[in-house]
C-alpha cells in the first residue's frame, strides 16, 4: 500500500511517523519543498537570531520513510503531479500543507521557513537606531515584536494591532501589554492600510494606518496569518470559503475518501491555527487509516483545547487557560514561570511530531 504525505508540518510529520508505526507494509512517502522541519512555534526566534527553527527532517522521519523534496502542482485521481513534472501514485494521501499569509505590498511576511530568512537576513542588517515594525496584534504577532525586542534592543520596535492579544482574556491582555511595555515595544492600536517603500525618510518605507497617521519603518513584518496555500482548490476538491479542504468527521476529504486532509489546511469546525491543533489531527487521521486497513470501524475526530501560549522574549510569557471549545478562563500564569512552560510546550510538540507519541483531551460535549 503507497500513502504519500504532501507537507512535513507538525500534522504530516507525525501523520508520516505514526502511520509507519502502525502499518509496517505501508510505503509512505513525505513530499516537502524542502530538506528540513521546521518549528513554526519558533520562526519568531528565527528572525531576531534568538534561536533556530529548522531540524534536519531525515532526522525527524522514522527508517523507511522515504522522502520527495519537491513542490506538488496537482493531486487527484490517486496521483500527485509533481513540480519537477513528475508523478507519483498513492492508495491514500495526506494533504498537510499548512497556512500561509495574506500579504500586504511592501511588507515582509513571517509565516514561513523562507520568508523568516529574508526578515532575519534584513533584521541583521539594520543598524541601531532604526525601527521595525511588526502588522498583526495576534499571538504571532505579539511574539516577533517581543522577540526583536529582546534579542536587538538597539531598535525601536513598533507593534500594529486593532486588537493586542484578543483571543486572550482582559486579565491576560493587559499582562502581555505590560511585557511589551518592559521591552520598549511601542504598541499602536490601528490597522495599516498602506505601506510605501522609500517614501519615509531616513532610508525607510512611509506606512499609513487607517486612521490616517503617518509612520516611519525601516524593516516592516506582516504577522497576519489567515490563508492557506489553493492546492486542494485546484485539485478539485471541495473547500470552504476559506480555501480550506471540508472534511467528513473523520478527517478524509469529502469529495475523495482516499485522501486525509490536516492541520491548518483542513476546514474542521472548531478548529484553529495551532500545532496544538495539527498534532491530534496528523495522530488521529493515520490511526484512522490503520484501522480501516485492519478492518475495523474508524472512529470521529474529537479534540478539545487546553489553552494558549505566548513567549515575551526568552524571559517572560503568559499561559491562557482555556476550555475545551476554545473559549478562555479568567486564569493565566505569566512570567519567567510561564514562559519555561511555553518552551516545554514547543520541545513536546517537536517531540510529538518525530517520536508519533501524543495525547490530547476529547472535545467539548
């Protein structure tokens, strides 16, 4: 039996691992544009040279595991048409390509491996004085502004939102502002709705908000993630108003049986952007595929969420306890203590995803 894995994400590293783990006749093959794994949990410390993000993916892959470095225009049919104009058969697929910013002109994207090289590379090159300036009031967002922060205090750094830290509570929102504030984070409560490169003076790109006010910006990251790549879209198969694959309660595509959809790609109701959200469906999807081989009935996705994480430099952080649907306590945990938990959080993950051990709560009733 062939099963190619498209993407080598949390979700189809530890779909590809379990699935070997538990079919020892599979032939699973993982197609990635790209010879590593990367921790997106960690691209924050990436840019600001803080730490690494990317590991070896031969090191991530159990023996056996063959691996197909390459882009995929096409899947379908029970094959894949690869980028090198190539193609490859499967009995069933896996389609974990992940998520992917909605780009603004003139701005430089944090969401993934090659576009957090160009904002290190950049970032590296700016000399003291100068000011980044980070789009997005999300998690994401909060933490590249935290990070450059703590790990070039010779910048000043600038933090764009409507909202800092709304999927947080009150209580948290305000800590995580304090944090920012105790790194010299100037927050700025608006949208921008244009950027001009060169137009600021001083070597920088003039940037406008909504509201009309003026800045200037010598590096400007965008860390709004809300799309995901159109592979599914093109493939014919059916996808939300989002782009995402609808799946059926069991995590296969509902316009192909043969083909598991997970992670940030997949239109599963309840569902987030989150490792802590790919991890369960990568498990929960290959154990769904070996029990079908073994003959037995698969069982429906369920998940529930523990809460949320947010690093504040190396430092410092904040841990969100939250419901299983997702909705948040009044209860977090912040500081040094938090942020030793977040990192914990990240190796977990990391560890989840090459070892294809992973636990998670069921979902809400």
């Amino acid at each position: 039996m062939k099963v190619v894995v498209v993407g080598a994400g949390y979700a189809g590293t530890i779909a590809a691992n379990r699935l070997a783990k538990k079919v020892k006749a599979a032939e699973v093959t993982v197609i990635n544009p790209r010879p590593d794994f990367v921790e997106r949990v960690r691209l924050h410390e990436q840019i600001a040279g803080t730490g690494a993000a990317a590991t070896p993916l031969a090191s991530m892959l159990r023996e056996g595991i063959a691996t197909r470095l390459d882009t995929v225009d096409k899947i379908g049919d029970g094959e894949v048409a690869l980028g090198d104009g190539s193609r490859l058969g499967y009995d069933h697929l896996f389609l974990a390509v992940g998520s992917t910013p909605d780009l603004l002109a003139g701005t430089v994207p944090v969401g993934t491996w090659e576009e957090a090289e160009r904002a290190r590379v950049a970032l590296a090159g700016l000399p003291g004085g100068r000011t980044v300036t980070v789009i997005g009031g999300g998690l994401t967002g909060i933490e590249t502004a935290a990070e450059v922060a703590y790990g070039r205090p010779d910048l000043r750094v600038r933090l764009v939102g409507r909202t800092m830290g709304e999927s947080l509570s009150e209580g948290a929102r305000r800590r995580v502002r304090t944090g920012l504030e105790r790194l010299n984070v100037e927050i700025v409560e608006d949208s921008v709705a244009q950027v001009d490169p060169g137009a600021g003076g001083e070597g920088g790109d003039g940037v406008r908000l909504l509201s009309g006010r003026p800045l200037t910006s010598h590096l400007t990251l965008w860390a709004i993630i809300t799309g995901v790549p159109d592979l599914a879209a093109r493939s014919g198969l059916e996808v939300d108003g989002e782009g995402r694959a609808v799946v059926d309660p069991y995590l296969r595509s509902v316009s192909d049986p043969r083909i598991f959809v997970v992670g940030d790609c997949a239109a599963v109701p309840g569902a987030r952007p989150a490792c802590a959200t790919a991890m369960p469906q990568g498990v929960h999807a290959a154990d769904t595929l070996a029990r079908m081989i073994a003959g037995r009935k698969p069982q429906p996705y369920s998940m529930g969420y523990t809460g949320q994480g947010v690093s504040l430099g190396r430092r410092d952080g904040l841990l969100q306890v939250g419901r299983r649907d997702d909705t948040v306590r009044r209860l977090y945990f912040a500081g040094r203590t938090a942020a030793i938990g977040k990192e914990r959080i990240c190796r977990y993950a990391k560890f989840g995803a090459r070892t294809a051990i992973y636990a998670w709560l069921a979902g809400p009733k």
